[in-house]
C-alpha cells in the first residue's frame, strides 16, 4: 500500500550550522521560530566571546566569564539539536557533513567556522608564540606570564632573569595593542610589592609591528594618540620591523636579538579550512568568496558566513573580520532560508551596518571610531566597558564582568592570577 503525499507528515527543511560562534549562533537564533529542523554543530560544548580573551590571558576574568555552554544557550529553542563534533568535510554531492561524530545530511548548510592564526609560513612558530583565539591559547598564555615571573623570582642567573621578565607580542592590531597594555598593567601595577627579589615593573613589555603604525586600521591621529598611551604604560612599540625568527630563548625583529621567554602571536589571520571542504573560491587569506546572500555561486543551498567568508555588499564595503559583522550575516541568512523555504522572494542583498571600532590600551585609555567619531582617552574606554559587557551571554556574566571591572579599576588587582596546568 503506498501513502497519499497529501497525507504524509509534512518534511520540514534541515538546516545544519557549523560553528556556534558569533556568526552560527546569530543565525541559529534567528531561526527559533522557522519552521525547520536545525542541528548545530560545534568542536566545543561552549561559545565564545573572543574580544575579551585577552582579559582572560592576563588574569583579569577566568575562562567561564566569557564562556557560555550552547546547550544552556538553546535549552528553550526546541527545532534546535545540538552536536559536539569536530567538521573535517563536506559532501556536497550527497548534501551531508563529515564530522567526529558521523554524517549528517542537510537542506540548507550554514558555515560559520570562523579563523584560526597565520604565521605566514612559519608553522614551526606557534608552539613558541601562541596565539589567541580559545579558551585553551588563553590559559597557556596566562600561565606562560605568570610562570615567567616567578621563575625570574627564583633564578640566581642575570640573563635568563632578564629573558624572563621580557614579553614580546606580535602585531599591533587591537588584539596585540590590548595585550601589550594589559601585561603592563600586570607587571607595573597588579603585581606590585608581591615579590621579594624582583621588581616585575621592571619588565620589558616590547609590541614588535612590521607596518609603518600602531592599529593600522584607524585614522593616524587615534593611532598616534594609542602610540602615547602605550609608550606612557611602559610598552616599547617597533614599528616597520618583521620578526624573523622566534624560538623558545630569543626573538629577532628586523636584525635585533633580543632574549626572551614569552612572545604572543598576534600578527595574522586566516580563515578556517572551511573553503577546502567546500571546494570554493577563496581570497588570500583563505576567506571563501560568496554570492551578495552569502550562498556559494554553485551551491545556492550552501552559505558562508562571518570570519570564513569575503563579501563585498550592496553598498561597495568589503564586511569585515568583526564580531558585528557575523551577527548581521547570520540573522540575514536565516531570512533568506525563511523565504526560500516559504517559496517567498528573496530579501534584498546583504548590507552591512557599521556601528564602529574600537580598542582599548590599558585602564581607562581607549580609542574609537564611531559612525566617523574619532574620540580616545576615559570616554573611549568607558564606551568600549559597555558595548562589550553587553552581548556578553547571560544576565549573569554581565554582572560580575561589570563588578570584576570596577574592583580592578580602583584596586588594581586581577582576580584570575592562577597557574593552571603547570609545566617546567
Ligand atoms: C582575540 C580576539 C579579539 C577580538 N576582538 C574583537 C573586538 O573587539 N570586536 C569585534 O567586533 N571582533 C573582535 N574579534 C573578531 C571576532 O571575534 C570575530 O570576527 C568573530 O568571532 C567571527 O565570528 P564567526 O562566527 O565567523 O566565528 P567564531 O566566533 O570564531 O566562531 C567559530 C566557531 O566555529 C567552531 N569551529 C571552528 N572550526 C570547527 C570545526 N572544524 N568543526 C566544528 N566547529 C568548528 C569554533 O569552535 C567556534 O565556536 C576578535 C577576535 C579575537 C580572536
């Protein structure tokens, strides 16, 4: 006996979301009340809130502060399943995801994979200069500073005391910038009158970047204005010098040697492997290039988003490597998966809303640029406290991030200083 079509539970599209970062997240979201089935997959049981992980390296929040489980994120959203898997490829023959935990099909697929460091060929670096991009680069990178300054405390030899107590970070876009500021802050402020053989403010805290200026991507009087802040703070900034070599004793920046036990990468970036699986077009940096709805030109069904993919929108403006930018992109391809799936026609071409930039030095010292307002100093960095305690997930966090905040402004200290995982 066969069934009427007519009569056959209705099948409702499958729509499958790699990664539950910024841009994944958006869009699972935005899909809560769609009539589809979404499973979303992601090689962490947690999201991730990146632009403050470099409070996390320097002991000012612990990794759960900026850390949320997706599954507590979508307990109420019931088309949503969630999988913790690492994706290493996509058929596209078979409309199907290959990932740890198996296969599994879908209608519409969403990739929102993020980026990952470049080291611009020299892979043989990151074990040396880690990068910060997870929980787990965060917690190595905390304990490599802290460790350096204890064992600075116990060595009776001059010159490893020296290396010790010397950091490098490369690159000065915002993340470096933030973390040079933040190790000084620590080394002349936070740990103050704690040891009884060294003085940590004696710490060479040196921001090595290749390009002419400090946070390139702003007007060149915020970046001179940044410059001053730094160099206030303690921080020795090289510019128009490449690091040539880093190993576990010394870094070299142009040709100068310079001993030291703790180098941060923070130079390059690229973007998630997602293109190869997908067999797609990519820029230079790796980013797959998508249609103005963010599908891929041969696979309408298949969308990039957020950090993976290079779009220009309607209005001419490349989208940028921003966390804004793949909240927009992954609200706006739930909309086109709506409509498509409603047999409706397609909403206009993705635009992006620009709502500004902006980067932080140290304690009350920030820049910003904001609907074309360049402002610094406390007002700026007041600014920045707001718009990035407020998409922290959970009521919550955004309390104590707040509270955390405050107490270190008028004490100083940072609550987070733990050693984990300790290694020689
Ligand atoms: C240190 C740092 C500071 C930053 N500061 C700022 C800032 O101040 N302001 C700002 O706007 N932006 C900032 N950014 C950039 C911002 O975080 C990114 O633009 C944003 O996270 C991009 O969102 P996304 O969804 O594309 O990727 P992500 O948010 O990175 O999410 C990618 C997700 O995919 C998952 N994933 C990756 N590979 C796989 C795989 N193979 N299988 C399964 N899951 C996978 C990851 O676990 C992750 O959850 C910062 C980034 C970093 C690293």
């Amino acid at each position: 006996m066969t069934t009427s079509p007519a009569i056959l539970p209705k099948h409702k599209p499958h729509v499958v979301i790699i990664g539950a970062g910024f841009g994944g997240l958006s869009a699972t979201r935005a899909l809560a009340k769609s009539p589809v089935d979404i499973t979303l997959i992601d090689k962490h049981n947690y999201h991730l809130f990146q632009p403050l992980l470099y409070q996390v390296a320097t002991a000012a929040l612990s990794p759960a502060q900026i850390a949320q489980p997706i599954r507590a994120i979508v307990r109420k959203q019931k088309n949503c399943v969630t999988e913790m898997g690492e994706v290493h490829g996509i058929d596209t023959a078979r409309k199907i995801v290959l990932s740890s935990v198996g296969e599994t099909p879908y209608d519409y697929l969403i990739v929102a994979t993020g980026a990952t460091h470049d080291y611009f060929g020299h892979t043989d670096w990151t074990q040396t200069a880690p990068g910060l991009k997870s929980i787990d680069d965060a917690t190595l990178i905390r304990r490599r500073i802290l460790q350096a300054f204890e064992q600075a405390e116990t060595t009776e030899d001059k010159n490893l005391r020296r290396a010790l107590l010397t950091f490098t970070v490369v690159g000065a876009g915002p993340t470096g910038v933030e973390m040079a500021g933040a190790i000084a802050e620590l080394a002349r402020h936070t740990l103050k009158g704690e040891f009884r053989r060294i003085d940590p403010a004696s710490a060479r805290i040196i921001l090595a970047e290749a390009g002419p200026r400090v946070l390139a991507a702003f007007p060149e009087k915020l970046s001179q204005e940044a410059l001053k802040d730094l160099e206030k703070i303690g921080v020795e900034v090289k510019t128009g010098r490449a690091v040539n070599s880093c190993d576990a004793d010394e870094v070299i920046i142009g040709d100068e040697v310079i001993p030291c036990r703790t180098i941060i990468w923070a130079a390059g970036v690229k973007a998630s492997p997602a293109a190869a699986w997908l067999e797609a077009k990519t820029d230079k940096a790796g980013r797959a290039i998508v249609e103005a709805d963010y599908s891929l030109p041969s696979q309408p069904d298949v969308f990039v988003i957020g950090d993976t993919a290079n779009l220009t929108d309607a209005a001419g403006n490349s989208v940028p490597g921003l966390a804004p930018a793949a909240v927009q992109a992954g609200k706006y391809v739930a909309g086109v998966i709506r409509k498509r799936a409603a047999q409706e026609p397609a909403p206009p071409p993705f635009k992006y809303f620009d709502a500004g930039t902006m980067a932080t030095i140290g304690r009350g010292k920030a820049i910003a640029l904001i609907r074309g307002v360049a402002f610094g100093g406390f007002i700026a960095w007041w600014t920045w406290g707001l718009i990035h305690i407020m998409p922290l997930i959970g009521f919550r966090n955004r309390i104590i991030v707040g509270l955390d905040w405050l107490w270190s402004y008028f004490t100083n200290t940072r609550g987070a200083r733990l050693i984990t995982a300790y290694k020689k």
